[in-house]
C-alpha cells in the first residue's frame, strides 16, 4: 500500500504543515530575546553555612575589616546566609555543590570544616580529593 504525503497528515494530526511551522517560527524568534535578557538563577546555593560558621566570619569581620571584598567579581557567585556574603568562584559551584560549611573548635584547632556529601576519596591530609 502506498500513501502520499496528504494521506500522512489524515493519519498524524500533529505533523507540521505551514501555518504550524510559521507559527513555531515566530514563537521561538519571541523567546530567544527574553531568554537571552533573563539572568538564570539557582535553585539552592552551593553550599550552607552554619550557625557557627556564620559567627566566625562575623567576628572575623570585624576583627579585620581590611579582608572584606568590596566587589564581587564577574565570575564570582554570591551566596547570602545569616547575613554575611561569601563569593566564590563560579567554576567551583559543581564541586561545592551540597557541601556544608562548618566552624569547629577544639582543644588542637580552630578550622572550617567542609562536609562535602560528594567525595569519593581523599587524600591522607585532607587537601585533595575526588569526586
């Protein structure tokens, strides 16, 4: 049995015919714009501080106000917790991803601690590590 393309259409409503695809046309040629002018934000920050984590960079801030970025850099994301800002660098966001900041203090150190739930390994000291 053979069928033309007019036999198609009867049997599949949706394939396209002129006016759907001038319609497709200007539906995209409407969205790219305002995609193109819409800044895309994300659903959930990198990472989270801790209360702890929070009151140490708040102290430390005052302390030494001479270490406070003025400027967020182009390439920087911003993170706003507790009320303090902390930047970081954008090709980081992927491997921050999920992880929580702690502050800890013990009788041997005083540190921010990382726990970063998507580490596969690490190395003995701590400052490498996959993912």
């Amino acid at each position: 049995m053979s069928m033309d393309r007019g036999d198609v259409t009867k049997l599949q409503p949706w394939a396209p015919n002129a006016k759907t695809a001038k319609m497709s046309i200007s539906l995209v040629q409407a969205t790219v714009p305002a995609v193109r002018k819409s800044k895309l934000q994300p659903t959930q920050p990198a990472f989270t501080l801790t209360p702890s984590a929070v009151n140490k960079i708040k102290q430390h801030l005052k302390e030494k106000p001479e270490d406070i970025a003025r400027r967020q850099k182009e390439t920087d994301e911003e993170v706003v917790q507790g009320g303090v800002r902390v930047f970081t660098e954008k090709k980081a966001q992927l491997t921050l991803l999920g992880t929580r900041v702690d502050y800890v203090e013990d009788k041997l150190s005083r540190e921010f601690v990382l726990n970063n739930p998507n580490i596969k390994g690490a190395c003995g000291c701590g400052e490498s590590f996959t993912i």
